[in-house]
C-alpha cells in the first residue's frame, strides 16, 4: 500500500527563535549534526533555514524533498533520506504500542513521549534517527550534507515539533493507516481469550493513563445493511379489548407509520454516496405539523381528527394541504397569512410586475391586500412571499386556492394560475 505524500508550506523566518522545542525535534538535529562531516555547512544551512530560504516541504515514506535557494536566488532540489521500517519491524511495533494502551494516548495527541520510544527500541525498532541515519542529496552535488540540505533538515525539525507523525510516515506509515492499523489490532487483541495484554504477572487493574486511552479503541464497524426499499409495516393494535380511552389505535397505528416514514427518508439520505448528513427539518408547530401528517393521506377517519384539531373545515384541510405540497410550511403561509412587505420589497415587486411581461401583453393587475395582486377579468392571483417569490393562486368554487409551485419570475407564476404555462 503506497502512503500519500505530505506537503507542507514554506515557513516564515525562524529568527529568534530555536528549531526545536520538543525533545524528538532535538533528536533530529543531534542526529543531522553528529553525521555531517562538515560544522561549516551546518552553520550556513542554519542561517539560510532562519532566512526562509526553504521552500515547500514534501514528505513522503523513505525522503522529505524541497527546494532551497542561496542568497542570489539559485535554486536547489535538496532531499533527506531516512531508512523506512521493514513490515515486521511494523508489526513488532504496532504490537507493542497495542500492549501500551498510553502509548496509542500519546500518538492521538501527536507526542512522542520517551517511553514510547524507549519500548519501540527495546522491541527492536529505532524510530528517531541515528548517526549515519540522515543521508543528504542535492543537485549541487555535494557529497556530504550542504548548506542546502541541512536548511531543509533544520526545516524538518520545526515540523516535527507540531507532529510526530511527519517522521513515522518518514518511516513508511501516514497518519491515518497507522491509526486504522492499531484499531484494528486493538479490536482483535480484545476478542482473543486469555491473550496477553503486556500486564506484569500478579498485578491487578492497569493505569489510569492507558484505560482512558484504550476506551476510545474500537473494532472497525460492520458494513452498513442496504437500505429497505420502503419503511416496514407498522405495529397492529387492533385487539379484541378495546383501550381505555381516550388511547385511539388508529391514530397510534398511524403515527407510528408516520415517524417510520420520517426515519425511513432520513437514512436514505444519510446513505447516499458521499455520506451526507441527514438535513435538518425545521420544527414545525402543532398547526403545520397536522397538515404534514394530513398531506400523508391518513384516510377519512384520520383527516377528520386532523381537521377538528386545527379548527379547520375539512375542505380549509384540504386547501392546506395542498399548499403543503406546493411549498410545505412556506407554501401554508401564503395561503392562510396576510403579510405586509417593507417598503424596499416591495418597491422590488413593483418593477418586478412592471417588467415581466411586454407592454401588449401585461394584464391588469389589481391590489388584492398586502403582497397580494389580482388579475382584472380572470380567475387569478398573484401572492408574494417574504422570500421574494411569487406564488399562482386560482379561485375555485368561490375560494383562492394554491395553483402551482412558486416562482422567481411574476409572469412565470401567472401561467401555473391561468394554465398557460406551455
């Protein structure tokens, strides 16, 4: 498995300042100064390394690459290479870091604590580099380490003290794979009865450090089920023993189908490629909520409920619902709520009018109440929600009633009202 490689920026200038804090960025620099030959070199890779003359960091298993310019401006490809760890020096790692539960703590939070590796060397592996171990290449052709590739070291030493992990994919594993691969022994090692978890024989519990690391060490999960073509069916509760009132099986029955539903429609979006998170809906009131669950088709003896509920004739539900399908809570709003729009709206609604339609083709519209316009001669409607978007309304038998979804555009929502919409 091949690792991705890391880039990191340029850094801004180090003046002032030391190139490493932490005792693993030392570690580094010990081991770059007790292999270059040359203290000269050293000293000019410094003072180019605080002068920004680095440039973008790449890191990848086995070398870290970037290109290094002296102070006329030349450029220079330099690269350190580090020996990668060899698979079974991996898993003799791996191993014991799952033995060390605190160890998997300290790498969560990107340190390196001693004891860390301390016990990787004590299992064989060497993670922080040694005399011999940083070997330079740059195309000015320099044998030893130059003033370009120590530049680029000491750079590396800056990275190092934010994260650890920049010198373990250095080593031939990047973050994530390293993490997946402890999880996942983690999981097993857990599941093997009587398997040996590193505890000293006799002693009893383990450290406090190491079972708060450990409760967050999970197997991986299963693969998600497919999702069911449609919601299951619904408890029955018709029994032979009426309930005490004022308990209704049928809306119960009823409710639990609807929140199955709910359910249903949020997994699949949640199960979409690209694992997008359910969407909020927004909470509704009482009064929106009985026209959603009306828009259901609940049957006659759940509409009627539905419709005393909301103070509503059932024909009024039936107009409501409607306008649920047409705009859900929005839609509703513009059928049963007059609003008055401020003055820069609707000075935009004005202009919108004027211009939607050629002069031989405007009809004549008059005002009707606020964000409401009429057509003179025809059955229409045009009302204007605080969104800006205008909706189609026909009168039936008397009554306005929704004829169409919204629109942006005034004479696009008049065609949905007078069937003209091509």
């Amino acid at each position: 498995m091949s690792e991705p490689e890391r880039t990191f920026a340029a850094l801004p200038p180090a003046s002032g300042r030391g190139f490493a804090r932490t005792w693993w960025g030392r570690n580094w620099l010990q081991a770059l100064e007790d292999t270059a030959l040359d203290s000269e070199q050293l000293k000019q890779g410094r003072r180019r390394a605080r002068e920004g003359a680095v440039g973008a960091v790449s890191v990848r298993p086995g070398r870290i690459t970037a290109v290094v310019r002296d102070r006329d401006g030349t450029a220079h490809r330099s690269d350190v290479l580090l020996q990668e760890l060899t698979e079974e020096q991996w898993d003799r790692l791996l191993d014991m870091a799952v033995d060390r539960a605190g160890h998997i703590a300290a790498l969560l939070d990107h340190e390196m604590p001693p004891h860390l590796v301390e016990d990787a060397a004590a299992a064989g592996v060497e993670l922080l580099p040694g005399i011999g171990d940083l070997e330079p290449e740059c195309s000015c052709e320099a044998w030893d380490h130059c003033p370009h590739t120590a530049a680029l070291a000491y750079q590396m030493a800056r990275l190092l003290d934010e994260d650890p992990f920049v010198l373990l994919l250095m080593r031939g594993r990047g973050e994530r794979r390293l993490l997946d691969e402890l999880q996942v022994r983690s999981g097993t090692r857990a599941h093997v009865p009587g398997q040996d978890h590193g505890e000293e024989p006799g002693t009893a519990g383990v450290r406090a450090d190491e079972a708060f690391a450990a409760c967050g060490i999970l197997p991986p999960l299963p693969a998600l089920p497919p999702l069911p073509p449609e919601p299951g069916p619904g408890p029955a509760l018709d029994t032979e023993t009426a309930p005490e009132p004022p308990l209704d099986p049928a809306a119960l029955e009823f409710l639990a189908a609807d929140a199955a539903s709910r359910a249903h429609r949020m997994l699949a979006q949640a199960l979409t490629p690209g694992g997008q998170e359910p969407s909020a809906e927004a909470e509704l009131t009482q009064d929106q909520d009985a026209v959603r669950m009306a828009a259901q088709l609940p049957g006659p003896v759940i509409t009627s409920r539905l419709a005393a509920a909301t103070a509503r004739q059932p024909a009024q539900l039936a107009l409501a619902v409607r306008a649920w399908g047409y705009g859900a809570a929005a839609g509703l709003a513009v059928l049963e709520e007059e609003w008055t729009p401020d003055a820069e709206l609707l000075a935009r609604a004005t202009t919108a009018l004027d211009e939607a339609w050629d002069a031989a083709d405007r009809p004549q519209l008059r005002s009707a109440g606020p964000a409401r316009w009429t057509v003179a001669g025809a059955q229409a409607q045009l009302r204007l929600s605080a969104d800006g978007r205008w909706w189609p309304y026909r009168k039936e038998r008397g009554v306005w009633a929704p004829a169409g979804p919204p629109a942006a555009d005034p004479a696009t929502a008049l065609a949905g009202a007078t069937g003209d919409a091509g």
